[in-house]
C-alpha cells in the first residue's frame, strides 16, 4: 500500500459539492492499493498511522501520534499515488490495484482505522472529490507499506 500522510489543521472532502467527511487538527491520508495488497498490508497501515510521531509535544519536538494529540483521521482513496511517469508524459497507473481491490482494501483500512480511533472520516471511493485542506508544518509524508 501507498500512503501520502499530511497532519492539518482542518481538512474535507466533497462530492458534487457536499462535504462527505472533515476532520479538525489530525491527519489527512491519500491511500492507495497495489495489486498484491492484502488485510494485513492495510492493518499495517492503519497501524504505523496511529503509531507515527509527528504531532508537537511541549518542548514543539515531533514526539506525539494522532492518538495523544487528539487528532482526526480523513482518509481518501487516491489510485493515482501508483502513478509511473518514466515512460512519458502521460502517467500509467498499472502500478494500482484494479478497482474491486481497491475498493476492499481502503474499505479494509476503513473499518480497521474506526474500530481502534474517532473520529475517522473518508471520501468516497471511485468518485470524483474536492479535497480541502490546511497543512499542518507543513509536515507532508510519504509511506510505502509492503
């Protein structure tokens, strides 16, 4: 699996113009499957998640997870993090999971990420969304699970 993890202020997300999840302060994570992800690629993930350090604690140094930080999760399902560009200008996305994997692998992250922390919200998978935000640091972070 493939993750962009970015801690923000605030983030949403809309379909056709309604917002279909936000969070506050916490994490916003693009999620992306590859071909041979399975469950226990997205309990990895949802476990380095709640597990990553990048909140201030007192001293501003980045020691605390979303979980002491009290933070949200928003999480959207983004096939294009797969994107290979070396052959062109024209991105293949052969690198991503064929959209019924897909589907059941960020459904997977999903509902492990809301059975261990709240609030967890989410896009909508193979819908066309507006994703917005305020970066955090800005403190961006790219995760390849495999």
């Amino acid at each position: 699996m493939i993750a962009l993890v970015q801690r923000v202020a605030r983030a949403r997300v809309e379909v056709a113009g309604r917002s279909v999840g936000a969070i506050g302060p916490g994490l916003l994570v693009l999620v992306c499957a590859e071909p041979a992800d399975t469950p226990a690629q997205a309990a990895k993930l949802v476990d380095k998640l709640l597990k990553l350090r990048i909140f201030a604690d007192a001293a501003g140094k980045m020691n605390r997870n979303v979980v002491e930080a009290g933070g949200g999760l928003l999480l959207v399902p983004q096939f294009t993090l797969a994107a290979d560009t070396s052959g062109g200008n024209r991105p293949s996305f052969a690198g991503a999971a064929p959209p019924a994997l897909g589907r059941e692998c960020f459904e997977t992250v999903l509902r492990l990420a809301r059975a261990r922390h709240a609030p967890v919200e989410a896009g909508e998978f193979g819908a066309a969304m507006q994703v917005h935000l305020v970066n955090d640091g800005p403190v961006t972070i790219p995760l390849t699970l495999r």
